[in-house]
C-alpha cells in the first residue's frame, strides 16, 4: 500500500529535528571547554579510586627514593673527587 504524501513529508520534518538535535548536542559536545570539563572530570573520578591512589602513592615514593639515591651517590662522588684532589695536591 503507499503512504500518503502527508505521512511522508511529516516523516520527513521528524528525521529533520532529530537530526538538527544530534548536530546541537554534537556541538555542544565538541567545544573546546566542554571537552576539557569532561577530561577534568574524569581525572578528577579515576584519582578518587583508592586502587589509583594506592599506585599513586607507591610512585610517589619510588621517585622520592631514587631522587634520594641520586643526591647521596652524587656527594659520595663528589667526596671521592675532593680526596683525589687533596692526595694529588699533597703529591705535587
């Protein structure tokens, strides 16, 4: 059976508003604030996990150790250094 002329164009006014609201709030979606809402947002929830916090942590202390171990073999190196100064000024 074909549909009435009338079916077809209120059809059609139909899947046009649809469609101009999936283009609104694509829109609204993409803007650039909106964008970086949503990634404030979500970092904001992930940092929250206790799991994350957790790794976070562990980080934190790994870098702290290993800035720590840096600190301490530089002045032992430097200590070194200072010694085979003093040795060699006494030799000259």
């Amino acid at each position: 059976m074909a549909r009435d002329i009338n079916d077809i164009q209120r059809d059609i006014e139909r899947t046009r508003r649809q469609l101009a609201g999936t283009l609104d709030e694509l829109a609204t979606r993409s803007k650039p604030q909106n964008l970086v809402d949503d990634a404030k947002r979500g970092v904001t929830a992930k940092v929250q996990d206790p799991q994350v916090q957790k790794v976070l942590a562990g980080v934190g202390v790994a870098v702290v150790g290993l800035v720590a171990l840096v600190v301490a073999r530089n002045r032992k190196r430097s200590n070194e250094i200072k010694e085979l100064q003093r040795l060699l000024a006494g030799r000259a």
